[in-house]
C-alpha cells in the first residue's frame, strides 16, 4: 500500500535545502532517524568514556575491544538487516530495531545504575546496542529513495546527513554534563527518549514497502547476492572499498580511540571531549545543509576524492597536535570533510543501484562505521605497545597516502562522474519507455 505522498497536496517549501520534506513519508522518516540518532549519540559517548572510568591499566586495549565488538555486531547486523529488508516491509523492520533496541538499553542502564556489574557484563549489551542503528540506518535510507522522486534524491540523502550530524550539534555537550553530574547509568537510561521518539515516528508513515523480491530465499541467501551484485558493479565496489579504507586507518582516531587521547594526552574532561565532538558535528550540520541546498552535483566524483583526502590531512593535523585551538580545527575539518565524502558516496550509489538490491548496497557503503570499529582493537594494542602518540600519527599518514594511491592507480574512481551521468541518463530512458502516454 503506497500513501499518498503528491507534494502538491503540501505546504511548499521556501528554500531548496528543504525540498525533500515536502514529502509527507520522508517528512516523518527524517524526524525518526533524528530522534534515532539522539540515542545513537549517548551510545557512541558514554560507552567509551565508561571504559576510560571503569579500567585502571590496558585502558587502549579495552577501547579496541569494544570498538571490534561494536563492530562486528554492526557489520552482522547490517548485513543481514538490509537483506531482509530487501524482502520484508522496510518500515515494519525499523520499528523491531527500534523496539529490541530499547529492551537492550533499559537493561543496560538497570545494571549499571543498581550494580556494581563486571566489564565482561556490560560490553555485549554495548555491542548489541550499536547493532540497531547499524540495521536501522541503511534500511531508512533505501526507504528514503522510495519517498521522493528520482531528482531529489541527492537533496534527501544530504537532509539524512543533516539529521545524522544534527543529533550530534544537539545532544553531543549535553551528554558530557550529564555523564560528569549522574553518572554513565543514568545517561545511557535518558537516551531511551530517543529510541521512543524514532518508534512513535514510525508509526504514522504510511508507505508500506513491499518489495517482493527472493521471498522464499533465506537471509543468508540474500547476503550472497548482494555481494554479487555489488562485485559486478564495479563503480559501486571502489566506492565502498575508498570508504572502507578512509574508515579503518582514520576513523578509530577520530572516534573510538579519542577519548583515551583527550583525557591522557591532552588531558581533558568528559565534558571537553563532547565539546570538542560538539565543533565537529556543527561543521558537518553546516557542509550537509550546504550539500543539500546545493543539490545535485555535477562533478560528485571528484568531490569524493577530495573530500576523502581533506578527511586524511585533517587527521594528520590532529595527530601531530598538542594544541586545543589546532585540535579543534582539525575536528572542524574532519567533520566537513566526513560529511562530503559520506553524502557523496550514497547519492552516487543510490543512483548506480537496482531498488530490489538497495538495502543491501547500502549496508555495504555504510561498512565504514563498523570498519572503524573494529580496527579500533589492533590499533589498541599497537597504542599500549608502542604508546598512543605514536600509532595515531603513522595511521593519519597511512590514510592520506593510500587515498592518493587509489585515486591515482584506481580509473574507476576517477571516472565515477561520467558512470553517474551514464547512469542516470538510462535510468531516464527506462522510466521513459515505461510511462504510458
């Protein structure tokens, strides 16, 4: 059942960043994922520092394995999500993730607020509570397509963005404070507010996806498939492969392993280190409002390489920094050049990709998140054994250099531009043949 979703029958909007809500669905999707991303943001703050507070010794080696566990959990959960929700009613998906999310939460907050639990206890709810938004953020964005015309496609991916980075700018120096006045516990139970606001929101979409596609074949199946198609779209995988990339060797300095370094090497507090994460997300609130009032891009490729070199060098700045003025540029940086290169790569795609197989597709352009995750452990390790200041500066050079490689030795990725264009001109002709007149 499809609703009724003519923005002719809407108020219309005044300026071009807003094009995509004037779509009633998309409208009300978009508040969901903000609401979604306020809990998102809790997790991805207090989780770190509650290892930082509860670990006398080994405290980067503790950060790396909740970094693999959060992402396993969220490649699993991501890729197995997106098949069924190839197969499955999309919404009626968001709203289990949304639902098993907030059991794992209430009993995460319970053990930490009126125990005294061990390590062991807490960090597998910490893994399955980033399995949710690892589900449930590549499933809204292949709704998302579903929700407006092909046109504003670019402009809803940047507006997704904007919810994403905006639950940082509202949330991220509030999270500080409260994990300094009530403790983690209690924190961890107010970011259930979030995850109630995303389920509300589903509930008064209409669309009902339907995609009907491999019913009968099981998940696993689905998977497979996936990676088939994506390994015979060449355009796709070196994308998701430049994301992979920027994402294991930068992106764990950036999160995962950062409050080790602001409290041991710059010697900040809690509240410090969401202030800093708090510059970040205004910078990359700012580069997604840009991106989505600009629309679409001609030259998205190109953007890509360089955003994703502009996110390297804005590592390298933060690594050889011992300074808050340069640390805070470098943030500042590092979240427009995040957010360029992220709104790039999934308006690419969503163009390059068959509905039937979009879940899945962009499961795998999201494997950035887990990636990072996950190479948060040996990076751990290496930070105990050789000492943190010097494993971030090698990874911040290591990232720069082999986005210059790849955009050098890789065509692809340079000629990604003209396989957009190639594409979206067919995509024209097949709705062209099909429309009656």
């Amino acid at each position: 059942m499809v609703a009724n979703n003519n923005p002719g029958t809407e108020r219309q909007a005044g300026f071009a960043v807003l094009e995509s809500l004037r779509y009633r669905d998309f409208r009300i999707l978009w508040i969901g994922l903000l609401c979604g991303n306020v809990a998102m943001v809790f997790d991805f703050y207090t989780q770190p520092w509650y290892i930082v507070q509860s670990v006398q010794s080994n405290q980067n080696l503790m950060l790396g394995l909740l970094g693999l566990g959060r992402g396993v959990a969220m490649l699993i959960a991501s890729m197995y999500g997106s098949a069924l929700a190839d197969r499955w009613d999309r919404r009626y998906l968001l709203l289990l993730t949304q639902g098993a999310a907030i059991a794992v939460k209430l009993l995460l907050s319970a053990l930490i607020i009126f125990g005294s639990p061990e390590l062991w206890q807490v960090l597998p709810l910490m893994f399955l509570a980033l399995a949710s938004p690892a589900i449930d953020q590549p499933v809204r964005q292949a709704l998302a397509t579903e929700l407006v015309p092909r046109q504003s496609i670019p402009n809803a991916m940047a507006l997704l963005m904007v919810a994403q980075m905006g639950a940082f700018v509202l949330v991220a120096p509030i999270v500080g404070s409260l994990i300094d006045h009530v403790g983690t516990g209690t924190t961890f139970a107010i970011s259930l507010v979030g995850h109630v606001g995303s389920l509300g929101s589903l509930m008064f979409i209409h669309y009902r996806s339907l995609p009907g596609h491999g019913e009968t074949a099981s998940a696993f199946r689905g998977v497979r498939e996936g990676l088939r198609y994506v390994s015979g779209q060449t355009g796709i995988l070196w994308i998701i492969v430049l994301t992979v990339v920027t994402g294991s060797t930068g992106g764990p300095l950036i999160s995962t392993l950062a409050a080790s370094w602001m409290r041991n090497v710059l010697g900040v507090s809690s509240t410090g280190y969401t202030l800093m994460a708090w510059l970040w997300a205004i910078s990359a609130t700012v580069t997604a409002l840009l991106l989505s009032s600009i629309g679409n891009v001609p030259v998205k490729g190109r953007l890509l390489l360089l955003s994703a070199l502009g996110f390297g060098l804005s590592v390298i700045l933060y690594a050889f920094s011992r300074s808050l003025v340069l640390t805070s540029i470098s943030w500042v940086i590092n979240g427009a050049m995040f957010t360029a290169a992220n709104t790039t790569s999934l308006t690419i795609v969503q163009t390059l990709t068959a509905n039937e197989y979009r879940a899945r597709v962009m499961a795998l352009v999201n494997l950035r998140f887990p990636a990072a995750q996950a190479a948060a452990l040996p990076l751990g390790l290496a930070a105990d054994a050789a000492g943190l200041t010097t494993v971030v500066p090698v990874m911040a050079i290591i990232c720069s250099v082999l986005v210059i490689l790849m955009a050098a030795a890789i065509p692809t990725l340079r000629r990604l531009d003209q396989i957009e264009a190639e594409a979206g001109d067919a995509q024209k002709t097949d709705v062209a043949t099909k429309t009656p007149p």
